[in-house]
C-alpha cells in the first residue's frame, strides 16, 4: 500500500518528510532553514501559490476561497478586522507537497507545514483533538522533519460547558492523549483559539523542522503544562515561544499571550488594561529569549508580525486604536475576531519576533 502509492508519487518526494520517511538515508536539502511570514494584499490565493518557495497561504473568514485543491492554502475562519490579507510562509525553494489521507503538507527540506482538519462526531471534541493529534504526531515522528516548533488549534463554542465538561478542558485532553508520550521540555509553542462559526471541526496546522528548536517559558508565567488543577484535568500542552534552530534566519515564534500572570487572568472587564499586561508579557518573553538570543530585538519592530485576537467585535476597533498608538505602522498585523479560551479574556496576541529579514 504505501509502496504503490509512493510509485504515484513525483519521484521529488521521496526526498518529503512524510510519515513513512526515515531519518536515516540522504540528509535534507542543504542548507539552514528560513522563513519569512508576510500579510499581503491579494485578489485571492492563486497568485500567492504560484512562487515554489511559499509553503503556505492562510486566507481568513468568509470572504475568502474555504478551499483549493493546493494542498499550501488553508482558509482559518476567524473575520478579520481592517484587512483583506492573506497571510504568507515563505520558505526555500523548491517546495514540495501532498495530502495524505486528508492530511496536507507542503515542506522545503528544512520545515514542513502540516494541516489536519478533523469534524467532530456529536461535538465530541475531546475524540477529534485526540484523533487530530495523533495523526500530527504519526506524521511528524521519524520524519525528516521531526521537532514541532508551533501549533496552532481553531476550534469552535471553545468556552463552551462548564467545570471539567468545558470544550476546551476538553480539547486539552484529547491533545495530550493524541501526543502519546512526551517530554513537556520539547513542547511546541502554541495557540487555541475560539472560532465563532459554529462548524464543530478541530483544526490544528504546524511547523515542524529538521532540526530542533528551543522552548522558552516566561518568568511571569506558570509554565502551562503546570497550571494548577482548577483550571481542568490536563495542563495544556505548550511552550510560551519557541527559539528557531541555532543558525536559521527565522523569528522567534511566540505562542498565544494574554493577561495571564502566575496562572491567573487579570483585569477581569478591563480590556486596555489586559492589552498592557499582555505587552508586559511578552516583555517578559522576548527577554528570556534573548538569554538564548542576544541579537533578538528587545523591542517589537519591522521584523514582528502580530496576530491579534479579540473576543468581542465591538472592541475591535478600540484594540485597533490602542494598537496604532503604540506601534504605528511600524508593526504588521492582524485583527481577528475569535474567542479565548478563558471567559474573562477579552484579547490574545500571538505572533513572531525577529530582526527584519534581509
Ligand atoms: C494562557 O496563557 C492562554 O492551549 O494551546 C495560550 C496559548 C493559551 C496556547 C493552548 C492556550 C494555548 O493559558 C491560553
């Protein structure tokens, strides 16, 4: 079965860091890995997938394509505030691609995006982030690209039952069983988002590479794997950022940051303020990096990109204003309209760091 559908497969591929290829054999392509993430203008997805170093194409909310039969695009449904844009992974050419029993993948030799959608079954969430997860983590060991360095997860009604029946409470479950066994020192930096379209579908896209990253916590955070047991039976299953491989021209990739101090929310009803503490937090981040990563910027800049998510639509333009003031231009963003998963968080920011590429 996989020798045949190996031979239907462009003879490229078997240079692909799908599941079935081992680590041993010929090394990747040459090479550090890179990548640039843009928000551009475009009348659609096609122009954007025509260059062979682009490893994927993120539309987002209603107005843009649900699919394309470019294994590279992925439609996040979350409305976005001020923008049109598409959101752009460039990597190295040649990319090279494929979909794997519904699991999409496109991967340069040195990073691998990878998308698995997974519908729910009577809004059983806990069985699909497990199901969903562990065909990530099928896909990925043994690979050739084998370090996870970011996920992220869109799920929908995310705060929705109470106590331990909440879905995201939930959806932490089933991640954690779907990863199997793992280390939580090598835990990928991450996002869980709350859609707001009513499609019960789990849907979890990554980047993974060849060569590992390094997790960083933040040392104004509990460390979320572990958070406390009142906030569910499973502490959720990420770093606070991840450090690209040593050497690579690649941002550092921050995980989803809200007002969260210790392990508590702060600023209950104060959206300005959580704003604030979010910025203190990733202060806070970006400087535990720089441990790592000295020539890390201290301060967001040209090589940033920021990925805003507000939970009610009336404060988007607020966000928006707050956001100008204390940036200007000087740092690409998107506003998305998108719940958090704790019911007193107003607003989430997620995105990557870096000096600008040359
Ligand atoms: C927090 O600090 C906010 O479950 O993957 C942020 C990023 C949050 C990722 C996840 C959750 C996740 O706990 C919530």
């Amino acid at each position: 079965m996989a020798t045949a559908r190996r031979e239907m497969h462009n003879p490229a591929e078997d240079t692909h860091a799908g599941p079935r290829a081992t680590v041993r054999g010929a090394p990747a392509a040459a090479g550090l890995p890179r990548l640039s993430i843009e928000y551009v203008d475009a009348p659609g997805p096609s122009a954007l997938l025509g260059c062979d170093d682009v490893l994927a194409v993120f539309g987002f909310g209603g107005a843009v394509p649900a699919t394309h039969d470019d294994p590279r695009y992925l439609r996040v449904p979350l409305e976005p505030h001020d923008s049109t844009g598409f959101e752009v992974w460039r990597g190295s050419a040649p990319v090279i691609r494929g979909c794997d029993d519904g699991l999409r993948w496109a991967c340069d030799g040195q990073l691998l995006f990878g998308v698995v959608e997974v519908a729910e079954r009577e809004g059983d969430i806990q069985e699909a982030a497990r199901h969903a997860y562990s065909r990530l983590a099928a896909f990925t060991t043994g690979s050739r690209t084998p370090h996870l360095l970011r996920v992220w997860n869109y799920v929908d009604a995310i705060t929705l039952g109470s106590g331990d029946d909440e879905r995201y409470r939930a959806f932490c479950v089933g991640r954690a069983r779907g990863l199997g066994d793992f280390d939580v020192r090598t835990l990928p930096a991450a996002t869980a988002i709350g859609r707001c379209d009513g499609e019960r579908v789990v849907q979890v896209y990554w980047l993974a590479s060849a060569a590992p990253g390094t997790p960083v916590e933040n040392p104004r955070q509990v460390s979320a794997y572990r958070y406390p047991r009142q906030y569910g039976p499973q502490a959720p299953s990420f770093a606070r950022a991840m450090l690209p491989p040593a050497g690579s021209a690649m941002p550092l990739l921050l995980s989803g940051t809200a007002a969260v101090v210790g392990h508590a929310s702060m600023h209950d009803g104060e959206l300005l303020a959580q704003l604030e503490e979010t910025f203190a937090n990733f202060d806070a981040l970006v400087g535990a990096a720089r441990r790592h990563d000295p020539s890390l910027p201290t301060r967001f800049g040209a090589g940033t990109r920021l990925k805003v998510y507000v939970r009610d639509a009336h404060d988007l333009p607020l966000v928006a204003d707050a956001l100008d003031q204390r940036f200007g231009d000087a740092v690409p963003r998107l506003l998305l309209h998108a719940a958090i998963c704790r019911h007193e968080l107003a607003v989430e920011i997620d995105g990557v760091h870096g000096a600008p590429l040359v």
